[in-house]
C-alpha cells in the first residue's frame, strides 16, 4: 500500500474509504476527531496514528475496511503515552487483516472502543495473527476498554489453511485479543464496561496430514492471553462470551504422531481476573482422528481450560495470580479429541484419547481463586483406540485442576451507588408513601431475601426454588447486585440484567438453593421498597 500525503485530510473530515483504495492514511497530531465510512462496501486500506500528545475520537460508520497485509488500525504512536485513543462505531461494521493485526496496541497506549445503541463492530485477524492488541514482533504494554452499548465480535486468527506433509509441526491459531510483554515491567489491562455485549473466540489451530511420529497439528487460540502482571476485568452488565479455538486434526491416510490442545478461554501468567458480572466460558476442543484408513495411531489432543495459569518469566516469589469469579458465570471445558479409527462405533486401531477441559488449571502455579457459585461442565473425556493398538479413554475435565490452588469463597461487596439510586427512583416517581405504609401489610411468607451471592450455598440449604415460566417485568434497572424474592408457589425471579437496560431478565428452568441469614438494613429497605413497586404494578393491572 501507498502512503497517502499527511495533509491531505483535515480535523474532523468524514472519509469514505471507497476513494482511498490501497492506501495508508496517516493520522497527525492536528487531527483530533475524524469519520471513516465506506457506505457497507468493501475498501482496502490501513490507518496509521502518529506520535501526538492529546485524545483522539476516530468514529466508524458502515465500514468494511479490509486491509489485506497491513495493520488495519496502528494505534502504536510513538513512545508518549498522555492521551487516550477512541474508536466510537455505529451501524454495522467489519474490519479484518488478512495476514496481520487488525487492531494493535502497544507502547503502553490506551484504547477504548465505543459502540453505540443496536451497532455491531466484527473485527478479525489475520492467519496466525490477533485482532486486537500486539504479538511477537510489535510486543509492548497497551490498554483496552470496551465500554457504550452494541456487540462486539472478535476473533483470532486460524492456523495456516494448507498443511505441508514436509513440516513436523501444523500452525497455531492466535489469540483473539491479547498482549505479549516486552519488558518484564509492561503491564497491560483488559476491561468490559457498561452494556457492550462482547463476544471473543481464539483461532482454529492448523490441520495436518501425519507421516512420521514426532508430528503434530497446530493448537486451537486462547480468546484472551495476557501474561505477567496484568487483569482482565468485566465489570459491565452486557454478555460477555469466551471461546478458545479448535485444535486441528490429524488427516490423511497415515495419520501419527500427535493431535494438539484446544484453546483456553483465558490465558494468563500472573496478575488478576476479575468477572462480577454474568459470562460464559468455554475450552476449545481437542484435535482428534479424521481418517478412515486402518494405518492411525495419533494421540488425541486434550480439550481447552476456561482458565489456565501460564508460566511466567518472573520469580515465583514475587509472582501473584489472583482470579474472582462472581456467581452466573457458566463455564465449560473443552472435550478431549477421539483417537482410533472407527467403523460403525467400533475402533479397530489407535491410540489415547483426550482429556477434557478444567474450569480453572493452575498448572501447578500458586493462584488465589475467590470462585461464586458458578455453573460448570467439565469437557468429555476422548475416546482412546481399544483393537490392535490399545489407547485409553480421556478422562472428564475437573473444576481445579492442578497445586497450589488457594480457593476462598466469593464475598460480594454491597454497592451503596445501588442504594442511592433507588433512594432517587422513589423519589422521583413517588412510588412509595411510608406515612401511609404499613409494615402489617407485608406478610413475612410473601418475600424472601436474598442478601448478596454469599447466601446461596449448594451444600447448606432447606429450600429449593424452582424458576417458572414468568413475564419479563420492566422499567427497574438492577446494576450490580441480585435481588430474588419468591412467592408461595415456590417461584424465584433473579435479576442479573444480562441482556437489556431497564429489564429484569428471568433465568429458567434452574434449581437454587437458598440459605436465609440476618439482611443488613440497606438491603431490607431495598427490598421493601421494590416490593411495594411490584405490588402497585399488580394493584393497577
């Protein structure tokens, strides 16, 4: 690509991309808000921030920028790093590398990407190459917030396509968002506010075609990597979805050596992981068989770990890995690859199967882990060739998998924001009058109180709710705590605002149970008055 003239676009110009084809567009210090569209029509072309020294709002609008070999959007900038960069989309947007970094971040630069209401931002890497944030030849700290409203679409690049039956090992797929360190002093963050909803998935590891032993086919990417002392952290109340990349399978008609592992959901070495928010997690699958030739002996890849622990480069004294998990996180691990080949279920020749994928794998690294009451489904062990060649079968993932795991309880704190915003609900909308309120008229039998995530035990309990089938009830805007309350049917509702503002969203067809204990008298009054809500709403209806 040709490098456009620095002064030929000024501050604040709108661009349509369709008239600078194959060009990289430099973005200068005296720009400091400018509009990129290409009226949903495919463009080629790459954007390049130069060093500067204050904000700069880049907003997309129907974009589908595909800059082929070159860094889609270069937010490196120098060394400076006082400013914060944003990227505001709105509409529908696509923006790929085909054989590099989509966006990258490094230098220790901050980027925030911005989505507007009912948007949608898709944004791929290139073979082998992430889509948001750096790798080995541009490593560096960098910052990302994903923050507004919208969906957000991410995924790493997949292994090479083309497997070589020369080359002993097939190519990995990349991690979807990631950082790698290039001092062992960076330090880079990951957070998810507001009402973005996020879904992140690592690369598809390479396929091979095995004629020798010491062979093996291309892991599957983790959905985010991040290494010594950085976070990840979703604290906003959209969906969060991680998925870590297939592993590639052994082909051909004499298929050895070994399948590779399915990709982590999220890798890191040391710092923190921090989800207080509801999201789903998933391992990649392991790489497995696909032959139907009889001459297969290759050993079946073991499924992804939601979280895996990494080793790290610093001294294990110093080192520190912290994870919280709140509760309504689901998770799962990847299923181990199946060796052998089969005909009609019945394995005639083969090798071991997979294990499945762990929620949490420290690899016997030291971590701290404060887990909520989650919802875990350990990965499918693979099938192992039981004819000529005797395999065993892989065994089912584990929820902690590894030493050195220090496990505590999730203790959620109370959010007095949360108090004082429905103290201003009452207020302003007059719902409540506690002159003419009577505690007599609320019967002990018709609320239960859920005081914070800490009460719901699954070994200490004397009641199960059971979730029905109710209306979705609306205009109450619950942020961070969960509040329940049952009725005499033994119904529960519980708000964790996953998927719209201003809704109360059901989860069905779940089993909780609930240890009651002494409710501060914040939460009381919270209670009280949503109660009083509820009933006015029946009362008018």
């Amino acid at each position: 690509m040709k490098k456009d003239e620095e002064n030929s676009i000024k501050d604040k110009d709108i661009i349509n991309l369709i008239n600078y084809k194959n060009r990289i567009i430099m973005i200068t210090s005296d720009i400091n808000e400018i509009t990129f569209t290409s009226e949903g029509n495919e463009c080629n072309a790459g954007i390049l921030i130069k060093e500067r020294n204050r904000d700069l709002l880049i907003r997309i609008d129907n974009l589908y920028l595909n800059s082929v070999n070159q860094i889609t959007f270069d937010f490196r900038g120098g060394n400076k790093c006082n400013y914060k960069s944003k990227l505001l989309y709105s509409g529908t947007n696509t923006i790929i590398s085909e054989d590099n970094i989509t966006i990258c971040i490094s230098n220790n630069q901050t980027v925030e990407i911005k989505g507007e209401e009912n948007s949608l931002l898709n944004i791929y890497g290139g073979t082998e190459m992430p889509a948001i944030g750096n790798n080995e030849w541009t490593a560096g700290s960098g910052h990302l917030i994903f923050s507004g409203c919208g969906n957000v679409e991410v995924k790493g690049g997949a292994g090479c396509k083309y497997y070589e039956n020369l080359e002993h090992r097939g190519r990995c797929g990349c991690y979807s968002i990631g950082f790698l360190n290039k001092n062992i002093t960076d330090t880079s963050t990951i957070k998810i506010l507001e009402n973005v909803n996020l879904k992140a998935i690592g690369g598809n590891g390479q396929s091979i075609s095995s004629i020798t032993l010491n062979k093996c086919s291309g892991c599957g990417g983790s959905a985010i990597n991040i290494e010594d002392n950085s976070s990840f952290e979703k604290v906003g109340f959209g969906n969060l979805e991680l998925i870590g990349g297939d592993a590639g399978k052994s082909i051909g008609n004499y298929a050895c050596g070994n399948c590779a592992d399915g990709g982590d959901a999220i890798k890191i070495k040391s710092g923190l992981i921090n989800i207080t928010s509801p999201a789903i997690l998933k391992g990649g699958k392991g790489g497995s068989v696909d032959s139907k030739t009889e001459k297969v002996i290759s050993k079946a890849g073991n499924g992804g770990d939601c979280i895996s622990i990494s080793k790290s480069e610093l001294d294990e004294n110093v080192r520190h890995a912290k994870i919280r998990i709140d509760n309504y996180v689901q998770a799962e691990g990847g299923d181990g690859g199946n060796s052998g080949v089969y005909f009609e279920n019945e394995s005639i020749l083969g090798n071991d199967g997979g294990n499945g994928g762990n929620f949490i794998n420290s690899n016997n690294f030291k971590i701290e882990a404060a887990i909520g009451n989650i919802f875990f489904t350990g990965g499918e062990g693979g099938k192992g060739g039981c004819g000529e060649t005797i395999g065993k079968n892989g065994i089912s993932g584990e929820k902690f998998k590894g030493d050195n795991i220090y496990y505590t309880e999730f203790v959620k704190e109370e959010n007095e924001d949360l108090y004082k915003e429905l103290d201003d609900l009452a207020k302003k909308e007059s719902l409540l009058d506690f002159n003419n309120f009577s505690q007599e008229h609320i019967k002990k039998e018709d609320i239960e109180i859920i005081k914070d995530d800490k009460e719901i035990n699954h070994e200490n309990y004397n009641k199960n709710f059971y979730i029905e089938e109710k209306e979705v009830i609306e205009d109450i805007q619950l942020k961070e705590n969960k509040i329940g309350y049952g009725d005499e049917n033994n119904q529960l509702e519980i708000f964790p605002n996953l998927n719209e503002k201003n809704k109360l969203v059901k989860i069905e067809n779940q089993a909780l149970p609930v240890e009651y204990k002494e409710a501060s008298k914040h939460s009381t009054n919270i209670i009280k008055r949503l109660f009083d809500y509820i009933k006015n709403l029946i009362n008018k209806n």
